[in-house]
C-alpha cells in the first residue's frame, strides 16, 4: 500500500514539474517573438526616416507602427551613450526629442539600440515625439488590449514630413 502513494506522490511531482518547464518555456518564446517584433518595427522606422530623409523637400509619408510591452522608449537623440533614466512623463506628454540617431530601449535593459550604429548618424536631423509603451494603468490603450485578450501594445500612426533640406519632422496623428 505505501508504494502507491510514492507512485502518487512521484506522479503529482512530475506533472508539476513539467507545467513549469513547460510555461516557462512558452512565456520565454513569446517574449522573444514579441522582442523581434519590436526590433522588426523600430528598423522599419529607421528605414522609413532614412528614405524620406534623402528624398526631396515636402515629402511625407504615414505609416503605421506597434510596438509590444518591453519597448520602453523610442526617440532621437545625439547622445547615444546615456540612456533616459525616466521617460514616463516624456511618453505621456509626447515631449520632443531630436537629434541624428534614433535610438529604442527595452524596459529590462540599460543600453540603448540606435540607428545607425554610433558613431555614424543619419544624414538628416530627425524631431520626433518620445514614443512607448506605458504600463496598463498608464495608459487605455494598452490596457483596452489586454482585456480584449490581445498583446499588451501600443500602435503608433506616424506623419513623416520632410521640413527643411536636413530636417525631418515627425508627427503622431
């Protein structure tokens, strides 16, 4: 009679065992995924600034872009070297940055990832609002998503604008 309760027991352990690697292993590859994704929209960004940046003065082009919860900030800049401490308000106030690199940060990181690599820039000076992901309670996009059941994203329309023969202007519409 003991026996099978070890067998029981051994069983419960097992079972338990594997849900965890399991969840661990399916919350790890969408998180990747969405990581890509991310990476994905922010150099479809940089793409589409360095193109109206070397086309003709008026251009403008509007595109859509989401990016996922990890995305902490998007923004130009020309120090590439010390990431923002706090961008909350600057997200929340559409507060504009410039500079000749475009650089993303992920919430679980402290480097920032620009566009071109420094110490390159793009030929064009780019003002543009600070973009992200707020948290939930921030933020009724984000949170809509999630109790609709979708991804935790925040979708941006972007008005790319070619202003000045060196300037390019982005706007959130």
């Amino acid at each position: 009679m003991p026996d099978i309760w070890i067998y029981v027991f051994g069983g419960i352990v097992i079972a338990i065992l594997a849900l965890t690697i399991g969840y661990t292993l399916l919350s790890n590859s969408i998180n990747y995924s969405q990581r890509q994704e991310a990476l994905s929209q922010f150099s479809d960004l940089s793409s589409n600034l360095n193109i109206v940046c070397i086309q003709e003065l008026g251009n403008t082009m509007t595109k859509k872009f989401t990016f996922p919860s990890q995305v902490r900030v998007v923004y130009a800049t020309d120090d590439t070297t010390n990431p923002l401490p706090k961008v909350l308000d600057e997200i929340k106030s559409q507060k504009t940055s410039s500079g000749k690199n475009i650089c993303m940060q992920f919430k679980d990181e402290q480097n920032l990832r620009c566009y071109p690599d420094p110490p390159r820039k793009l030929p064009c000076k780019i003002i543009m609002p600070h973009m992200g992901v707020l948290p939930e309670y921030e933020d009724i996009f984000v949170a809509l998503n999630k109790i609709l059941g979708r991804a935790a994203t925040r979708e941006y329309t972007l008005l790319v604008n070619k202003t000045a023969v060196y300037e390019v202007t982005v706007k959130i519409v």
